[in-house]
C-alpha cells in the first residue's frame, strides 16, 4: 500500500537558495518533477508576486520537469 505521505517526502533538501538548482542536478538525482512551497518559502507571505529571478528559473525548468506550485 502506498502512503500519501511517501509520495510527497521530498528527495532533495537545499541548505541554500532554490535558484542555485541547475537541471543538470536535478536530472543527475533522478528528479522528474518539483513541488514548490510558494507561500512564505519563496515568496513573502505578504507578497502577491515572485521575483523575475524566481519566474525565470521556473520557466527555464518547466520545459524538461513537471512543476507544481
């Protein structure tokens, strides 16, 4: 049986900012899709919006990884 809980474990834990991930790393650890905690993680509880840095790296990443967020 497979537990909800198993299938949202994250693989990857950064020490450091999202945007240092590359592709390559991702693909090397086996990572075909991203779960990004968007509210107070990546963005400022109290912002509507995310940076232009944060929207390029997803844009960048989309094509090749499956991306929630």
């Amino acid at each position: 049986m497979i537990h909800l809980r198993n299938l949202v474990q994250p693989d990857l834990v950064l020490g450091g900012n999202v945007l240092s991930l590359s592709l390559e790393q991702l693909q090397r650890q086996g990572i075909a899709g991203l779960i990004l905690d968007v509210d107070d993680t990546l963005v400022s509880m109290h912002s509507r919006q995310i940076s232009v840095e944060l929207r390029q790296w997803i844009e960048t990443l989309r094509p090749q990884l499956q991306i929630c967020w």
